[in-house]
C-alpha cells in the first residue's frame, strides 16, 4: 500500500517529475531514506539509480518498472499507470507516445485529476477542435451538432462536434454569455511540457493533411497553395525566420479585423531544409 505522505501517481504526466517529488516527500518523512536505501530496495546495484533516472541520465525499462513499483508500494493499478508513464515519456516516435497518452488518459483516476490535461491535449491533437472555435466568431454559429459537422470541411461526426463542443467550454476556450449566445473566450490554458509537445506536433501534422487534401476538397478560387525554395547559409535563417513571424502577426491582426467572419481558414507556413544543415554558433541563431 503507498505511503499516506507520498505524491498522487495519477496527478502527473511525467513520471520522472513523480520520482523526484516522491524522493523530496519520503526525505521529509522517511530518515532512514536515500537514494541508496531505494536502491536497496529495489534490488540495484547502483546506490544513484533513482537519482540518475530523476534527471534523464537514465531510462526505466519495462523489467525495472515492477522494480520501482515494489520500492515505492504500489498498488496494482498505481503500478500499471506507471508503465504508462514510463511509455509515454520515453517513447521515440509520436505515433508511439499518441498511444501512451491514450492508456494514461483512459484512467478515470487520471481524467479527474487532470481534467483538463485531457481536454487540452484533445484541442490540439483534433484539428476540428480548433477549427469550431473559430467557427463560433460567424454570426451564424449555433452549438447544435449536426449544423457544426457539416459545416468542416472535411465533414465531420455529429457525435465529434458535441465532444468538440463540450471539451472547448470546459476549457474556456468557448464561453456562454448571459444572452445565451456562445462567443470565443480569452482563456489561458496550460499543461504539462510532455503532452503540450505532443499535441502541438500533432496539431501541425493534422493541418499539413489539411492542406494536402484541400487541393481537391476546395475550389482553386478559395484556396491559395504554393512554395518556394531557396538556397541560404545558416545564418540568413534567423531573418528568414524573423520575416515569417512579422507576416504571421500581420495576418492574425487582419483577420481580427475582420467584423463578419463567416468562414474559418487554415494558414500554414513552412520553413524547414531539404540538405544537410551547417551547425553554427547559438548566437548567431
């Protein structure tokens, strides 16, 4: 049984983060710990193990999880959280860790202790999620289902606009008025730095497939699609990089501008090399 002192496993998306809290709370509350009497319990070697995994030096692997698991009293469903855990964390593509976070997100312990951890990694992992956001500045926006589904291109499910829906009003990101109408909200919304990277990966992939795909979805007359390659030294970069984001702002203040908006568009600009780069010094970045 865990400890009554010791951090909740199911509050955390990163299980080195809980290590190292466990360590602080246990120090505080255990004399007798260390970092070699975990060792000791865990049956390693290594008397730093648990300080050398806390700061990324090194990986729990899948034989050393049960390991950890007996060390800091785990109960059964504690010990499979943690798996998770180490999967997600530690996993080395993105379709990996969108796996991972599936497993861990699908605890009911973990989806009321970070609710909202859930709901955010799903605005940026779901590209319609984004996109009824912006679909509630239209003057004939309405929260029924069936009308926001059909109003995406590509369509979408009325069942994935309710869940849209409800996912963006719990994180603020739509707000009802006393009228009843709901507008776009001005929320801030954080999370951790492990499930923020991986949605905005998948964030960008989603809408570069979006791109793709309206060259046959979207008439020619409402889309614009082009590229242009160049061939710069490294230290051009940063300008180049400068320019993208000045352009980017721009069109951010033009279509706030914009007093009838009635339809949301998508603007991707991608900047990235086709040969190998030349390393230089970080301040020239």
């Amino acid at each position: 049984m865990t400890d009554q002192w010791a951090p909740d496993i199911f509050e955390y998306t990163d299980y080195r983060m809980y290590l190292g809290d466990y360590y602080t709370a246990a120090k505080a509350n255990t004399k007798a710990f260390s970092y070699r009497y975990f060792s000791r319990k865990a049956g390693y070697s290594s008397p730093n193990f648990l300080k050398l995994v806390i700061e990324g030096k090194r990986n729990v692997s899948s034989d050393s999880i049960d390991r950890f698991a007996k060390a800091l009293k785990m109960t059964a469903a504690e010990r499979r959280f943690f798996r998770d855990l180490v999967d997600f964390c530690q996993a080395e593509t993105v379709e990996e860790k969108n796996k991972a976070f599936d497993r861990v997100a699908a605890s009911r312990r973990f989806r009321k202790a970070r609710r909202l951890e859930r709901a955010f990694f799903l605005y940026l992992s779901r590209w319609f999620y984004v996109a009824i956001r912006e679909l509630a500045a239209s003057a004939e926006f309405t929260t029924d289902p069936v009308w926001i589904a059909a109003q995406l291109v590509p369509p979408i499910k009325p069942a994935e606009a309710a869940e849209a829906l409800e996912a963006l009003l719990e994180l603020g990101l739509l707000v009802e008025g006393e009228d009843g109408r709901i507008t776009r909200g001005e929320t801030s919304v954080t999370t951790g730095h492990e499930v923020r990277a991986l949605g905005v990966k998948n964030y960008h992939r989603q809408m570069l497939q979006r791109a793709a795909e309206s060259m046959k979805l979207v008439p020619q007359r409402y889309r614009d699609v082009s590229a242009l390659t160049v061939c710069i030294s490294p230290s051009a970069v940063s300008e180049f990089k400068e320019r993208i984001h000045a352009f980017r702002e721009g069109m951010l203040d033009l279509g706030d501008r914009d007093d009838n908006p009635t339809a949301v568009y998508q603007l991707n600009i991608q900047f990235f090399p086709l040969s190998r780069v030349e390393e230089v010094e970080e301040d020239e970045e």
